[in-house]
C-alpha cells in the first residue's frame, strides 16, 4: 500500500514509524529536510492513504491541493486546531472541499509514545465507516484505533483539549501541586460535557478516548506542546513549538453562548489580558 504523510514533523515522522513494515510511505514538508518527494501532487499520484500531519494554520492549503488533485484516496487528518480565518473544524475543511472519503484521527498517541512503539489509542471518526477498514490494517500493533461516526463530537474534544493542555502546564508552571492537578481534571471533564451538550453532541465521549484520555496524555506528557506552552506563559520563557491550543482557544470560545470559567481564565491568560495566577483562582472558587 502506498501512503503519503503530509507533515514530516514529530507527529508525521510517529505516523510513519508507527505503520505496518508492508507500506511505501513518502512524506511531503516544507522542509527539505523532512521531505521524501518532491511535491504533494507527485506524492498523492497513486496513493491509497493520505494522512495531513501538519499544524492547523496549514490545513486550508493543503486540502484545496488535495482536492484539486481529484484524487480518490482516502484522507485522514490529526491536525486539532482551528481554521484561523474562518474559525472551522478541520473536519469542516475536508467537507467543503468536497473531498470524498476522509476522517479525523484523534486521541492519546503522543509522538514520542509512538516512536518508542508504546501502546497508543486512537478514536477515527468518520460518515464513511470504509475509510476505518483501510486505516486500522495499515498500523502496527501497538496503535489501537476505534471507530464512531459522530464526528462533530470527536473534533470539539481535540480541540478542547489542547486549550485545557495550557491550563495544565499553567498550573505546573505556579507550583500549584497535584491536588490542584487533580482537582484541574475534574472540573475539564465538567467543562468538556457541557460544551459538547451545548454543540449538539454525545457528552459520554467526553470520558472516553478523545476526551478524558487524550487530555491526561497531553496535559502530562513532558513532549505535550500544548502544556509546554501554558507553562512558557508563567516562567516567560519563548516557546519555538507551535500550540494549537493558543491558536484556538479565542476562536473557540466564540463557537459557544457561554465560555465555561475554565477556558474563559485561559483565553484572558492567552490574550495577555490577565495573569496566569488567575487560572489557579478560577478553580478555587469555580461555580
């Protein structure tokens, strides 16, 4: 099987390493250094699989090319931001694309867990219950990946949960302790159930892997970029790593009637309008 990963960073290079030893990959980047062939029409002519690896900022052009490729091979995206300019859900840029089979592939799979070949678990939501089939028997067996149709569900907790990956890496970054880390948890899943509720969605998802699991991997990992740069805005120091959640997290909060306190805290810590001790206060007096 002939595959080409779009992304040739930590999170492409986890993907290729992670797939069965059967398959001819090829990797498209910016990055010469990173880059397999020589442009992504000449890595998508005859490719059965497409994954987009790439930060969200990316998305938009990426999956116009793909599209006006006319190719026919499934796409699958890990990308968890919003689309900068519109505000969509990445899943919502495959569609109006017009792309004809695609899913989202979320969850707990760090890439350094990856390229250590330790058990990793993905949720792939998908209307095209196929494109699962082709995915699940292109990687090895140390990824573990389910299958839902509820999309929307799926892409509003990725989301979520690298804005709430800030927060953790905040609360490191003060010091508050563990109990405040665990107390943190309880409160994100609240938060996250009542999003999902207010977004038309299975809020039972929340608890499950691309909710609660894929935050307790990526608010804890020391390779989270998303915690790596909560904890950047309590020391000062300048993160070079691209966090979806800072990209996301204003545009998100205009998706809902009612920011939840949580996210609220972060989107004012984000924008720099509020100190991040304020995210240690919210959760002490959280209502």
């Amino acid at each position: 099987m002939k595959v080409l990963i779009i992304g040739g960073g930590s999170i492409g290079r986890a993907i290729r390493a992670s797939m069965v030893s059967g398959a001819a990959v090829g990797v498209f980047d910016n990055d010469p250094a990173k880059t397999t062939v020589s442009t992504i029409d000449a890595g998508i002519e005859g490719a059965h699989l497409i994954f987009i690896c790439a930060p969200s900022g990316s998305v938009k052009s990426i999956v116009a090319s793909i599209a006006n490729s006319g190719t026919e091979a499934p796409v699958v995206l890990l990308s968890k931001g919003l689309d900068g300019e519109t505000g969509a859900f990445p899943y919502e840029l495959l569609q109006s694309a017009g792309i004809k089979k695609w899913a989202i592939l979320y969850g707990p799979m760090i890439a350094h867990g990856l390229l250590e070949k330790k058990h990793s678990f993905g949720m792939l939501a998908s209307p095209d219950k196929t494109v699962f089939s082709e995915v699940q028997k292109i990687f090895a067996d140390h990824v573990h990946i389910e299958y839902t149709p509820d999309v929307q569900t799926v892409s509003v907790l990725g989301i979520a949960k690298n804005i709430y990956a800030l927060g953790a890496g905040i609360l490191d970054g003060l010091k508050a302790g563990e109990n405040a880390r665990g107390m943190y948890a309880v409160r994100v899943l609240q938060e996250m159930k009542s999003i999902v509720n207010e977004l038309k969605g299975d809020a039972t998802q929340a608890e499950y892997i691309s909710g609660l699991g894929d935050f307790i991997a990526t608010s804890t990992s020391e390779y989270s970029k998303n915690r790596s740069a909560g904890n950047s805005l309590v020391n000062g120091n300048q993160t070079s790593a691209t966090s979806e959640g800072l990209v996301s997290v204003q545009l998100f909060c205009e998706k809902l009637s009612f920011c939840p306190p949580l996210i609220s805290a972060l989107k004012s810590i984000a924008k720099k309008e509020k100190s991040p001790e304020v995210l240690l206060k919210t959760l002490v007096l959280y209502e």
